[in-house]
C-alpha cells in the first residue's frame, strides 16, 4: 500500500473519531430537554428516516425511499411538525437552527454506522430495512419508529410518564 494510501487511510480516521467525539457532545447537549410521548415519536420517526436516506443514497434504493416517503407522508408531516415544537421547546428562538444541526447530526451518525459494514453487509441490511418499513400499515410508523435498533442514537430520551404529563398540560 503507498504512503499516499496510508495518510488518506489516516485522515478518514481521524475525521470519523472527530465526528463521534462531536456526535457525543451533541448528544449530552441534547438530553437536557425529555421528549413527550408524542415528542419521542418524532424523533424517532426522523432518525428512522435517515438511516433510509443514507441507505437510498449508499445503495441506490432512491425507489424504495420515495415509496416510504409516499406511503407515509400524513404521519412524516405530522411527525415534522411535533419535531418542530419539540424543538421550539427545548430550544426557543434557536429551535430551528438546532433542529437543522440535530437532522444533520442523526446523517453524519448514520454515515458512521454505514462505514462499520462491507457495503454489500450494509447493502442487504438495507433493503431488509426498506422492506420491513414498507410492509408497516399506512398508519402503523408511529409504532414502528420506536422498535428499530437505532433510534437510541438520538440523543433524546423521552420523559417519565409523570414529566410526560405535566409538559403536556
């Protein structure tokens, strides 16, 4: 392998380890504010969905991530609009900017976790993925969002049930 080879190799590694390292302070920042039931929801919705993204992209699924967008566009929209009073919320007057940061946070994370597989591995867990949403009932994301494996790379936790209530009163 030439030394030209290796220093790239380096590099990537050292832009993986700085994204972690920001991904983890992202994530302290984050977990100051619980999310409300319907909050949690939410963020899991957006962080299913771009773990698609980024596998529509890798992959060349494109196909299969517009029939998840089409299929559940009511409760995606429904599901933005919740993320954006969350952050609101969490964030006042710097909700939006914190959402966009939070949206391009859960991509980056996703790249990561796309670099721990071959990409036929992650290929094939990909399309496992996309047929596993799309075989959800049109109104079943909302229960869905909550099972899969990397929603926890949110950084948000939701509130106990007592703190759930109260922010919704």
């Amino acid at each position: 392998m030439g030394e030209s080879m290796k220093k790239c190799r380096r590099l990537a590694r050292a832009v993986v380890v700085a994204t972690a390292a920001q991904l983890a302070a992202s994530n302290f920042a984050l977990a100051a504010t619980c999310a409300t039931p319907a909050e949690k929801a939410a963020i899991d919705a957006r962080v299913l969905q771009s773990e698609l993204m980024v596998a529509a992209l890798t992959c060349g699924e494109n196909a299969r991530y517009n029939a998840f967008v089409q299929k559940f566009q009511p409760e995606l929209v429904s599901f933005g609009n919740t993320l954006r009073s969350y952050f609101s919320r969490a964030y006042g007057r710097r909700g939006e900017t914190q959402l966009n940061r939070f949206v391009t946070r859960l991509a980056n994370g996703a790249t990561i976790r796309r670099t721990r597989y071959t990409m036929p591995q992650y290929c094939t867990s990909a399309v496992n993925l996309f047929n596993n949403v799309l075989a959800v009932d049109a109104t079943g994301l909302r229960d869905y969002v909550g099972q899969t494996p990397f929603v926890q790379s949110s950084g948000i936790e939701g509130c106990p049930v007592q703190a759930s209530r109260e922010a919704a009163d």
